[in-house]
C-alpha cells in the first residue's frame, strides 16, 4: 500500500504530460482536459497529504511496536520458562501443640496437622541445582517480529487454504511465542496466587501460634514469679537449715566432749570413791593412831621428837603434795614423792614409820610459807601419808595442792 501512495506522484505527472499532448492534438478536448488535469492535481494534493499523514501513522505504529519489543523482552526476564515440579520433602515431625496447658503430663499431646498441606513447592528458587531460568526474548527477536506464518522452504507466506488470507498462527509466529510468554505468565501468575493463599495460611498459623506464645507466656511468668517468690523461701529454708545443721553439729561436739567429760568424771569419780572408801579406812585407823599418838605426844613431848629426827636421815627438797585437807580434824592426806618414801621406810618400804616434821608452801609459786605438818602414817603401795597440821606454825590456811618440803 505504501508502495502504491509513493507512485502516485509519478503517475499523476504522466498522466499530465500525455493530457496536455492529447490536448494539443485535439483543441475539442482543451476544456474537458483542463478540468481533468486539475481534478488530477487536486487528487494529487490529497495524496500527498495522506502520504505524508500515513508515514507520521507509520512511524508512531513502528515506535510502538519496537517499545511493545522491547518490553516484551524485558518482561520475559522476570517470567520464568520452566515450572518448578520438583517433589516436596517430606512433612517435619514438629508440628504445634495444641493441647490445653495443664499441669498434667502429656506423651502424646494433640498437634497440629499444618505441615500435611504445606507447598513446599512454592520456596524452590532453583531447578536441578540452578537458578530457575527465565525467558529470553532477545534471541527469539525474529519470531517476535514475525506476524506471518512463513514456509521456510518456498520462502513465501502461508495462506489459509479456506480464506485466502495470510496465517498469523503457527509455530513461528508472533502469535505462537505470544501465546507461550501468556501461557507461562499464566503459570507463574497462578504459583503468585498459590503463594498468597500459602501465606494467608501461614499467616493464619503464626497468628494462632503467636497467640499461643503470649498465653503461654503470661502464664509462664505467672509461674515464674511464684518460682522466684518459692525459691527465695527455699534459699531462707535452706540458709536457717543450715544455721540449724550448724547449730546441731556444735551441740553435738558439745554433748560429745561433755560426753567424754562425764566418762572422765565418772572414771574420776570411780577411782576416788575407791580411794575415798580406802582412806576412810585408813582415817578410822589413823584416828586411832591420832588419838594415841596425842596422848604419847603429850607425855613425852619434845623428847620422843628429838631422839627420833636425830635417827631419820632426810635429805632437803620438795616432799610431796596435800591431796585432801581435813580442817575439822586438823590434818591433811599428803601425796609423798616415792623417794621420800624410801628415804622414811628404807627401800623395801618395811621400816617403822619415824615421827617427821615438814613444812608447807604455797603451790602457786609463789614459795609462801604455810605452816608445819606432822607425818603420822603412810600407805606404802600408794606413797599416800596422814599428817596432823601443827597449828602454832600456820600462817595461812592450808591448801590442796600446796608443796611439802623437808
């Protein structure tokens, strides 16, 4: 069409230089032909308008149908070719708890079945290990500007056997690539709609978990604040427990050394009532002996005294100690050192006993002078020894533990 606009200049122009020919030839003619050329003039005028109206048509179809190419290929970078039909995985085994939070145990609380029906399909963004590719347009650029379906072998157009007309269907057509970019639009427009619905269901499932969560956890700190608020009475407990353990292992070390104090005591106690039974033997026999010796003592006086001590050899130093005092009967029960003994008795302790005078001392040394004792009696196996105090010579009341010297 475009070919034909284009010569109808050339052909008007002839056609004028063969009517002004004509017209020469035939001046009959001259009037009509005259109203022929300007009608031919006005006709190309019009031609001229319309060519030059067709090619601004011509350039806007072209611009738009190269921008429409263009995009097309664009858009076909964002539309994947091929749809991902890989198998899902298999469902996990966690799934929401939904049972009612009790204080009772449960093995097998109720779940969730949310997993069964999830599209794992929907997150796949790679195809046998690669990104998912998606269409290139820009190398199918001659089928996309293909609007006729063309035999490749005659080289010409294909026309409907029916109509005539030029096909605009079939492979390698316009249409063909046209249909395959809408059919895989369509796919990956339906896998959008599949990923919404997919989303308002896990929507639906984080808002019931969430909802979970926060039930859970408003009681969980409930619970919490009664923990701490018990596990403060616990360490108090445990603290005044072990003040207590502390307390009962000190009592215990301390009923445990009385223990062993009342043992000893007793065990003390014991040897002294024996002790006790025999010196009360002992006094009722050195009564006697007192009694006698009084009166001897009496009659003879210093005399017996003298004669005695110059038959006694004693060597000077520390004797012995009181054991027991006896103020009412004004003696005392001495613990003399075993050579003192000897020294009184000979060494086989059988010599008779000599009247002997010592003197007494503070044993808290402080070497105080006391008084003098006199030795009446001794018991040989235990070096024990009655003496009567020689009161004219006592400064001091005499004490248990207080030293004896010669």
């Amino acid at each position: 069409m475009e070919y034909f606009w284009a010569k109808v200049p050339m052909l008007l122009t002839t056609t004028v230089w063969r009517g002004r020919a004509i017209f020469i030839e035939d001046n009959n003619m001259g009037k009509a032909l005259r109203v022929f050329v300007i009608f031919l003039l006005l006709l190309s005028i019009a031609s001229l308008v319309l060519g030059i109206l067709l090619f601004q048509k011509r350039e806007l179809i072209k611009g738009r149908t190269q921008m429409l190419e263009e995009y097309l290929i664009k858009i076909g970078k964002v539309i994947e070719s091929e749809q991902v039909e890989s198998a899902a995985p298999e469902a996990p085994d966690v799934e929401r708890d939904i049972a009612e939070v009790t204080d009772e145990v449960l093995d097998t609380p109720d779940l969730a079945a949310f997993w069964e029906n999830y599209a794992y399909q929907l997150e796949e963004q790679e195809l046998d290990g690669n990104p998912i590719p998606t269409l290139d347009l820009n190398k199918r650029r001659d089928v996309l500007m293909t609007y006729y379906l063309y035999d490749e072998v005659e080289g010409k157009v294909v026309r409907d056997p029916r109509t005539g007309y030029p096909m605009t269907t079939g492979d390698g057509t316009m249409h063909d690539l046209l249909e395959d970019v809408l059919a895989k639009a369509e796919n990956q427009y339906n896998l959008l709609n599949d990923t919404r619905q997919q989303l308002r269901e896990l929507r639906e499932e984080l808002l019931a978990t969430i909802n979970d969560l926060n039930s859970n956890k408003k009681l969980a700190r409930e619970k919490m604040a009664r923990i701490t608020s018990l596990l403060s009475q616990i360490a108090q407990l445990e603290q005044r427990i072990s003040d207590l353990q502390g307390q009962i292992a000190m009592l215990e070390e301390q009923i445990r050394e009385l223990k062993d104090e009342i043992r000893q005591k007793e065990n003390d106690i014991q040897v002294l009532e024996e002790e006790k039974a025999t010196m009360a033997v002992a006094i009722k026999r050195l009564e006697k002996t007192i009694e006698d010796y009084k009166k001897n003592i009496a009659r003879r006086g210093s005399e017996i005294r003298d004669v005695v001590q110059d038959y006694v050899a004693v060597d000077p130093g520390e004797k012995g100690r009181v054991a027991q005092v006896n103020p009412d009967w004004n003696f005392v029960i001495l613990q003399l050192s075993e050579e003192f003994v000897k020294e009184l008795t000979g060494d086989d302790r059988s010599g008779a006993l000599p009247q002997v005078e010592l003197m007494v001392k503070r044993g808290d040394g402080s070497d105080t002078f006391v008084t003098k004792v006199r030795l009446v009696q001794i018991k040989r196996d235990k070096n024990l020894g009655v003496a009567d105090i020689l009161t004219q010579w006592q400064q001091e009341p005499i004490k248990k533990g207080d030293i004896i010297f010669y």
